[in-house]
C-alpha cells in the first residue's frame, strides 16, 4: 500500500469562524436511540465519517429504514430521517454478521441492544478493534442472563450473541476501562421489562460521557436517575419514543484544535456548534486554555479562544474528564513555557491506537522532553520544534493534533491524514480556512 502524506508549512497566524460537524457521540447514540424508539426521528446535522456510516449499515441490516432528507433551513446540508422500530431487534438471518470497523461508539451499545433482541448475531471489526476491551459490559449483561460468547481472546471483539428476553433488575458494571460500557447497558435498560439498578464500581472515566447519555436517553422519553456516585436507576417497561426532531451538536473533542490553534497562533477562532448548553464535557477544553493563558469566551452554542497577552504556560491537569480533548493539551504543551503534565488519562491506550505511547513517540520526534507513564504524560517543549514525519497509527486524533506544529517555523509532515475521515473528513480542508500563511495585519 502506498504511503500518503501532507505536508503543512508554516502558519504564523489564523482567525475566523468554523462550524463544526455533528459529534460522533452524540451521532451514533441518537442512530441508535432513534432506531429503538416510537416514531419517526428526522436527525440533523448528521455526521457522515466512517464511525456513522458503520452504525447506519448495521441498523440497515437490522432492518431500520434509514434516509437522507432536505434540510428545511440549508441547501447545503441533508437531515437524517429514522423511522424507529418501536422496541428491540428481529433478526431474519442467523446468525447475522455485522462488520463495525473500529467504531466503539457502534461495537458497544450494538453489543447491548444485541443481547436483549431476538435473534443471533456476529460482531466484529478492524483488528485493532479485536484489541480493544469489551469485557466489563460482556460480564455485565451476562449477569443479567444474556448470552455472549468471545469468538477470539476473552474480554475483546469478536462476540457471538444469541439474543434473549432479559429481563432488568440489579446489576454491576466496572467503569474504570471506559465510559462507554455504561452508556451501552444504559440505554438498553428501558426496553426490559423490570425497573434496573446500575451499581457502577472502579474509577468512573469519561464520567461527563455517561451523563450525555443518560441526557439524551431522557430526551428520547426514557426515566433515568444517577441517584448517587455509584448508583443509577431506570424505569424498565417504557422505552423510547421519537421526539421528532432531534439536533446533533456539534463536535466537542473537534473543536480542540481550532481552539489550541487561537491560543497558540493569535487571532479568534469561533467554532459553532458546541456551547455553554452543550451536553458534551469537552466543552470544558476551553477552560484548560484560559488556564494556560488564553482568553475564553463561551456563548450557549458557540465558543471562541484568542491569544492571551503572555505566552502560554504550561501546567499539572488531570484531564480524566476529557481524553478525547486532552491529546490536543499535549501538542499545545509544545508552545507552552515550562512544563506540562497531563494525569489520569489511563484510557488513552484503550483508544483506536494506544495513545500514550503514540503521543510520546511523536512528540520527542520533534524534540520534546518525554515522560510516558502507566495513566500520565509529562512534556517539556523543545527550544525549537524540529520539522518531523508524524504517524498517525490509523488514529484520527493524533492527525489533527499533530496539524497544530503547523504553526511552528519548521512546520509539520502528516503520514496518512485519511484517517480523519473517522470523524471529520473535511479536517484538513476547514483547518487551511482559518490558518493564514502569512501574518495579518
């Protein structure tokens, strides 16, 4: 296979207004919540990356009418239109092959909704998605009486499923390998029979991700209550009816880099999209830049960074909360004084490559003072960033963090920036419109 690659000179400056695509969050849960829910869903501002595109086929396959519609407002744009099953899956094949490529957005709540259906199914994907853990939600649904078996390693995708009638009740699920294992058991819950309690044990990470979902579930029409630090409850025998109309914000963890690349290169930068009201927790990425110097101004669905008037600093954060968002601190740190630590982002290697080791390769290519621990990464930017050659490991977040050494003199190579088509395939495109080759005036 050939070798591709982009070549970013040097931007001294950028500016201007961006309006982000859907999040892929929000995108696949709502494809999700709105094929199991009553009615007919119309969803705007649909993302299509390749994430979406895998949960769209295998809803296909499941039999859910899924189309594009006229945007009423824009002629640029076409709405997502879902007419709902009204409840859980009916497979005709069996078993039924479902192939979801690298997506845990997809592979994990499909996983759920899969086990509580009629029907048998594979699921499967890219090998590194074979790398990546699903055994705390497998333990978790088991418990509950459902049947799922590891074609391959235990504890990871491929999963042999043969649907069952599960009924609810109690359960425990371990929360400290991903967010998304919780989000998967919660929104299958409503369509069991039973009231369920969710006993949530570990370290929470992505703790913001778990309220986004259980967000999104009660705008969907189901009853959930996180009652305490580790417990929450749901109302079984409901399930979920369409709300007609339904906006998919903007990208949070998208909106990153244009904001590192205000802060660090001067100008404003306003992305569109996500918000002070936006249910996403990587909105709190910007606070992180105010931190570290930057001017931070947050609109209900907008939010815009400068330069501050010093240089950045770098600081000690614990960035659990965001670690889709805190990759981009790490490439910042480069254009920070003094040091930066980024903690408690363990995760990171679970991620569509491990990104701790991943981000430590790269950075010391260009110079930098690293230090990669098991949940941590400490960085000491270089006197001057050395031009490098930076592998992406088939990651979309190490592509557009890495865009940010645009704005060093040496500029930057990107191997394989394709793989931002997962979430933003227009990345590139959008970047170039806000980064200025030549200083303003």
């Amino acid at each position: 296979m050939t070798e591709t690659f982009l070549k970013l000179d040097f931007r001294p400056q950028c500016s201007g207004e961006i309006y982000l695509p859907g999040s892929k969050s929000i995108a696949n849960r709502a494809l999700l919540l709105a094929a199991l829910a009553d009615g007919t869903t119309i969803l705007e501002n649909m993302l299509d990356s390749d994430d979406t595109r895998y949960m769209r086929s295998a809803l296909r396959d499941l039999g859910i009418t899924i189309n594009e519609v006229a945007n009423v407002a824009s002629e640029q744009t076409a709405d997502t239109l879902v007419i709902g099953n009204n409840g859980l899956f009916t497979s005709q094949s069996s078993p039924l092959a479902l192939f979801l490529g690298n997506a845990g957005t997809a592979m994990r709540p499909l996983t759920a909704a899969l086990a509580a259906s009629a029907g048998e199914f594979s699921l499967s994907g890219e090998p590194r998605m074979h790398e990546r853990p699903i055994g705390p939600l497998v333990d978790a649904l088991n418990a509950l009486g459902a049947d799922i078996r590891y074609a391959g390693e235990q504890g990871f995708p491929p999963l042999n499923i043969k649907g069952r009638s599960l009924r609810g009740g109690k359960v425990t699920i371990d929360g400290s390998m991903s967010s998304q294992f919780i989000s998967a058991l919660l929104m299958v819950l409503p369509l069991l029979p039973e009231n369920s309690e969710v006993e949530l044990s570990g370290t929470i990470v992505s703790a913001p991700y778990i309220e986004l979902t259980i967000a999104m579930m009660r705008q969907f029409g189901a009853e959930v209550e996180w009652c305490s630090p580790r417990c929450i409850q749901i109302v079984g025998n409901r399930g979920y009816k369409s709300p007609g109309r339904y906006w998919i914000e903007g990208d949070a963890s998208s909106a990153s880099y244009f904001l590192a690349a205000a802060a660090i290169a001067g100008g404003t930068i306003r992305v569109h999209g996500v918000g002070k009201e936006s249910l996403q927790g990587d909105k709190a990425f910007a606070k992180v830049l105010a931190a570290m110097g930057a001017e931070v101004d947050y609109q209900p669905r907008s939010i815009a960074v400068t330069r501050g008037q010093k240089p950045l600093q770098g600081g000690d954060f614990d960035l659990n909360a965001i670690p889709d968002a805190a990759m981009t601190i790490a490439t910042t740190a480069l254009f920070a004084e003094g040091t930066t630590a980024i903690r408690n982002i363990y995760n990171w290697r679970l991620k569509e490559s491990d990104r701790l080791h991943a981000m430590a390769t790269e950075l010391r290519k260009v110079g930098a003072e690293v230090e990669e621990y098991d949940d941590a990464i400490v960085i000491k930017p270089p006197a001057d960033i050395r031009h490098a050659e930076i592998a992406t490991y088939d990651d979309h977040r190490m592509a557009m963090c890495f865009s940010l050494l645009a704005f060093s003199p040496a500029g930057v190579t990107i191997l394989e920036p394709d793989c931002c088509r997962k979430t933003y395939p227009h990345f590139f495109t959008d970047f170039a419109s806000v980064c200025h080759p030549v200083a303003l005036r």
